[in-house]
C-alpha cells in the first residue's frame, strides 16, 4: 500500500537533547490500547508533555511555542527499548516527519523507515552543531535531502547520512515492504514446504 | 497498489541465493550464520533479505493494525499453523475468568480473538490452560525449538535464543509482512560472542550474569549484533535460567541472543506438547547436533568475563545499563564511563531520588514485582519459596509474585508453592505481563520503589513516576522479607 512519499524536506527542527530516549517515553504502554494506527501524537512523550493532572509541563520543548516544525532533534540511542511500532505512528502523526540522533536503537530505526518517518544518523559533532544552532535561532530552518543524503543547514554547512538504497526507494516512491514480499510469493511457497 | 518492479531495484547481481546453496558453503560459520543464511529466501544486493519465518507469535497489544492491513491489502494470512496468539500484555491478573473491566483493555482482547477466528490462528485466550506471557508459554508448549527463526512483535522475542535459533522482536508493519508472506525483509546484523567462564559465586543466578554484561556495555553497546553467548558458565545453566539471559539481550541493543543447543536443551523440549515426538524427535536431535559454531569461525566482536567477577547485581538509574553490584556505590559524575552522558544521569537520579556517589544497600522498598518474561517460570517461584519459606515479608511492603503462564501457576500450585507465597504474605496471582509494563492495573504508585524481577527500568516503565531497581528473583525475595535492599548473600 502506498505511502507519503519522501524527497526532501526543510523545517524548523524541535531540539530534545537527551540521550537513551526509550520507546516507554515517546509512548507509554498504558497509551498502547487503540486498535488502529492514528491518534498516537495525543500522547506523544506524555510524561514528559503532561503532569499527573493531565496539563501541560511549561518546561518540556513541545509545549514551548519557540520551537517548531517537522524535524526532531535527539540526544544519542533514540528508539531504545521497546519494538512498539506506536512509537514511530506517534511521532509521525504528531506532525514530525524525520528525526536526526547521534544513534538510534535498531527496531526503532526499522519501524520509523516503514512509516514515512526518516531516521537521520548524524555524528556526535555534527548533531551537537544543530543543537546549538537551533538553541541560538529557534527558526533556524534544516534541509534533508533524501535524494543527495544530506542535512543542510542555513549556513550551509552539512553532513551526509547513510540510508540504505532499498529503503530510499521505498521511501521516495513511497512503497512498502510487503507489496515485495508478496511478489516472491511463490519462492516462499517452496521454502514453506520444505521447512515444514 | 503499487509494486516494486525489477528495473527499479539498485543492481542486479547475485540473484536468487537460497538456504540450500548457501549452507553448503565449507568455509567456517557461527552458529548465526547458518541458521540465518538457511533462512534466506532472497538475498539481492542492495536490498535486505527476505527472511523465511518458522515461528510466529502474536499478543493483543501488537498485532491489530496488522490484520487490519491484510483485510486492506485483502490477502490471509500465509500460514496460520505457523503463528500461535495468546493474551498477555493487557490483561487482569486478579479473577481472569470475569469480563474485562477495563473497556479498552477488554476491547483489545476481543479484537484478538476475533483477528484469530477470522484468519484462522490458534489462539491460547484467558481461561485456557496454555494461556500466558508468549515468550513463556512458547518453549513450555515445545513450540520454540532450535534452528528455527522465530519472531514477535516484542523485543523480548529474544528469549527464545535459549534454544539455539534466531529469535528477534518486529514491529506491527512486520508482524503483518509475516502474517502475509511468512518472511521479513531484514538486514542481516553484526556478530557478537559473550564468552562467561567460571563459578558462580553464592547468591548469583543468571539475572546478575546478565545485569552484570548490560552495566558492563551499557544500553546501547550491542546494538547492530546478534549475540551468542559461550563459555562453561552459560554451558551449566537450566534452561530457564538460559532463557532470563537471551530475553535481556535487547536491553543493550542486540536485536537477539542465542546459545547453542546442547543435552540440556534437547531434555528440556523431550516430551512437551508440540515438539516432534518418538523417531521424529531423536532424528531433529540429531540435526540440532549440528547447530553449533564451526570452529576458525570469526564473530565481529568478542567480549569474554569471569563468573567470579559477577555479584548479585541491582540497578540504579533509568535504563537497564545502569547497574551496580549490589554492595556498589552509585557512581559520582566524575565515575561516569561517558561524560558526555552527565545530563541523563543526573535526570535519571532525580527522577530515581537518588544521589550520586549514594550506596542502594539498606534503602527502604515499597513494592516487590517478581513476574515478567524475564523471571516468571517455576525455577523463579522456586528459588523465591525456598527463600521465603517459613518467613514474613516485612510489613508495609507488598508483594506480587505473577506466574508466567496458567502451567507455572498450576505447577506452583501443585508443589505447594502457593502456600508458601501466602503464608509470607505474598500475592500470587494470574499469568500475565502485569507490572513488568503497567498496562493493566498492576501498576507501582508515584515515587515508590518497586524492586522488580522484570527486564526494564525506564521512567514511568512501571505507572507513572514509578520507580524501579531491577533484580533477580532471589534478590527480590530478600528484598520482600527484609523491606530493604538487601545482600542476598546475608541471608543465605
């Protein structure tokens, strides 16, 4: 089934400094009740976002008008934790739709590429860079270039990201993974039966 | 619907590699390799491999959006004697044999059973004898078995590795990929050999062995590997004891762990419900025989450690990494293995009402969770009654003991158990996750400490604002009579 397509994207980015962000925090378990995919970005990080009374913590970055945008700026081994999938639907549907770290947990990482959500692995130093910028010009705008592979930032500097060559083109075109699964179809018909 | 078509794939060569091909390659393997290389149904450069998938287990939490898709997508599931569906994340572990009380969480579970009755997958529902937490209920059915590829959609999908096979966790958008083709598209991660040599010393069990590794390496020091683990350590543990190391492999990263079959596994699945009886199970312990790691055979990293070296161990901080031999001070900033982490520690220990430098050794608990994937099967009650046998739990302390599934409470039940639990004091309940995750209401009360035998100690992992000092069940135990933290090594 198709998906947002992803080319390129420029936003201003909302910085959340901290590392070791588990899935517990992007979307606690007790959130985990809904049969469908939409609705998640309601709860997105709600311990962070809410106190115990249900309103919002003027502290925490969502709730701070002076930053904005598509792109999610975290500290290093974002995605940890729990293979949640409501982690990366309620990134996505809370409106950002790429998340550059130093590190990301590998389940996260899958679970982000098969939701039109770009995980974008830059290094320590580079990542420290948008930090500080973003911190000094809250509407500092960033450009992924999926296509060149690349985050660019207003004063030109940049880095290159990897990404794997089948998931660029799932994500350019917006493809998922199981219209190609299904088209082997038949060779797994074989491995069925003689595995069985 | 779209389709991805030939001319748009990167390149084009080294098509169409398959299992038998690729196993019959002399050069040495790791124990990974085979098992994973004789799972490939396609292998295409620049892509990642489609993965054939022997074993799936499916709960209520993970797995309805992914039937939603195949009824969008309008395909069934593949084949549905390969998926097995219990409930486990959501449900009461107190009168399970009335409704649900909790409308969403109830919602949940009929959803289940009505995604299993349509699409024709065996479903172990509350009530019924095999019901209970999926990674226990699947080596205790004999449905996990070695040299298999197994998946979840739970990241403690690992613990099957007990049994020397690829088990990992996926997310919903796989679980429906298996649910419709029976494979995933994966990449094939690094490999990684945890060697342990040496005894164990008095009051370790194999939670410390591996709180020990994960403090070592921290939360994120395997991340990209599949682990193996090795050594005459490993070698002379139960199975169950085997299995609380592989399910916490993913709390520093690794997509999996697995140790290599041997007699103790092949005694442990001898017998049980679905494993191949007779003829036909002496002929696969033959071919599991073979399920070890050729000798020459290089991993990409080798970490080795001394079983004298490992105490019991407890965590300190918010992720699973942060652990300290239990006589342990916290560490100061200055301690810090990355300074670049000092932000995260000092939240953590706000958030923990710790302080640095502070020792965990005396501090008052208010609740003991002895449950969860990780320490819920009968060797875990029983290493927890012999401790409390005859004992009180401190008062003002309450105590959950959850069985990992209705055969570990019926087989509690049966040696006793359950008298000793209540003579303590102790609450034994019904299979289920429970506190391990907070999604029922089992949940630790803001700023309360909760010594817990599960895998995570995240914030809020346990109700909001809990706070959670991972142990072993022994460790717990100690913890349940004295109300302190507590050397085990004390009492016993």
């Amino acid at each position: 089934m198709s998906k947002e397509k992803f080319i390129t994207l420029t936003s201003q980015a909302v910085p959340l400094s901290i590392e070791n962000i588990d899935t517990d925090q992007v979307i606690p378990a007790r959130f985990l009740k809904a049969t469908t995919r939409e609705g998640f970005g309601e709860n997105l990080f709600r311990d962070w976002r809410y106190d115990g009374e249900g309103k919002p913590k003027s502290d925490f970055v969502l709730n701070d008008k002076t930053y904005s945008g598509k792109i999610l700026v975290a500290g290093k081994n974002f995605g940890c934790g729990s293979s949640r999938e409501h982690a990366a639907w309620a990134i996505y549907d809370y409106g950002f739709r790429v998340v550059i770290s130093s590190f990301f947990a590998d389940i996260f990482k899958g679970n982000a590429l098969n939701n039109a959500l770009l995980p974008v692995q830059v290094s320590d130093v580079f990542l420290k860079k948008i930090l500080t910028t973003v911190a000094q010009k809250p509407t500092t705008e960033i450009t992924i270039d999926l296509q060149q592979q690349k985050v660019i930032l207003e004063d030109g500097s940049n880095e290159s990201f990897e990404i794997n060559p089948y998931k660029k083109i799932c994500l350019t075109n917006g493809y998922d993974d199981i219209d190609y699964l299904l088209s082997l179809r038949d060779e797994i018909k074989v491995f069925d039966t003689v595995n069985s | 619907m779209t389709k991805l078509t030939l001319v748009e794939r990167p390149t084009q060569t080294s098509e169409v590699e398959t299992g038998e091909t690729l196993s019959m390659s002399h050069e040495p393997k790791t124990l990974f390799d085979k098992i994973w290389d004789a799972h490939v149904v396609k292998r295409s450069e620049g892509y990642p491999d489609a993965l054939f998938i022997d074993r799936h287990f499916i709960h209520e939490v993970t797995s309805p959006q992914a039937f939603d898709g195949l009824r969008k997508r309008g395909v069934k599931v593949f084949n549905p004697s390969r998926t097995t569906a219990t409930a486990d994340h959501n449900v009461p572990t107190k009168d399970q044999h009335l409704p649900i009380k909790e409308a969403l969480s109830r919602f949940q579970v009929e959803t289940l059973r009505k995604n299993c009755a349509e699409f024709g997958v065996e479903l172990y529902d509350l009530g019924h004898p095999f019901q209970g937490i999926v990674h226990i209920i699947g080596p205790e059915l004999g449905l996990t078995l070695p040299g298999m590829t197994i998946v979840c959609g739970d990241s403690h999908t690992s613990t099957h590795g007990a049994f020397g096979n690829i088990a990992f966790g996926i997310g919903t958008s796989e679980v429906e990929q298996v649910l419709a083709t029976q494979c995933v598209l994966q990449y094939k991660p690094k490999r990684m050999k945890i060697e342990i040599n040496g005894k164990l010393g008095k009051g370790v069990v194999s939670k410390d062995i591996i709180l020990y590794v994960i403090s070592k390496i921290s939360a994120s020091g395997a991340t990209g590997y599949f682990v193996e683990y090795a050594g005459d350590t490993i070698r002379n543990l139960s199975m169950e004891a085997r299995m609380t190391i592989c399910n916490m492999s993913i709390e520093m990263g690794a997509r999996g762990g697995l140790i290599a079959p041997d007699e103790t596994t092949f005694n442990y699945i001898k017998g049980r419900k679905f494993a191949p009886q007779g003829e036909a199970f002496d002929a696969l312990v033959k071919k599991w025989e073979q399920l070890t790691t050729d000798k020459g055979a290089t991993y990409d990293k080798v970490l080795t450690y001394d079983a004298a070296d490992i105490a019991p161990m407890i965590t300190y901080g918010t992720n699973p990494g942060m652990g300290i031999k239990i006589t342990d001070r916290i560490p100061t900033v200055a301690e810090l293995r990355d300074i670049s982490e000092q932000t995260s520690f000092t939240k953590s220990l706000d958030y923990m009402g710790l302080e640095p430098g502070s020792q965990l050794l005396g501090k008052s608990v208010d609740y003991v969770f002895i449950g969860s994937c990780t320490n819920a099967r009968i060797e875990d009650l029983r290493l927890v009654a012999n401790m409390v046998k005859g004992k009180q739990k401190a008062s003002g302390v309450e105590v959950w003991v959850i069985p990992g599934s209705k055969q570990v409470e019926e087989q509690a039940k049966k040696e006793g158990l359950d008298k000793i639990f209540e003579a303590a004091g102790f609450e034994l309940r019904e299979p289920g996750c429970s506190a391990c995750l907070g999604m029922n209401e089992d949940k630790v009360p803001a700023g309360k400490y909760c010594i817990s035998t599960s895998n995570r100690n995240f914030e809020g992992r346990q109700g909001p604002k809990s706070r959670t000092f991972l142990a072993s069940p022994l460790s717990a135990a100690a913890a349940a009579i004295t109300g302190k933290v507590t050397d085990v090594r004390d009492l016993v």
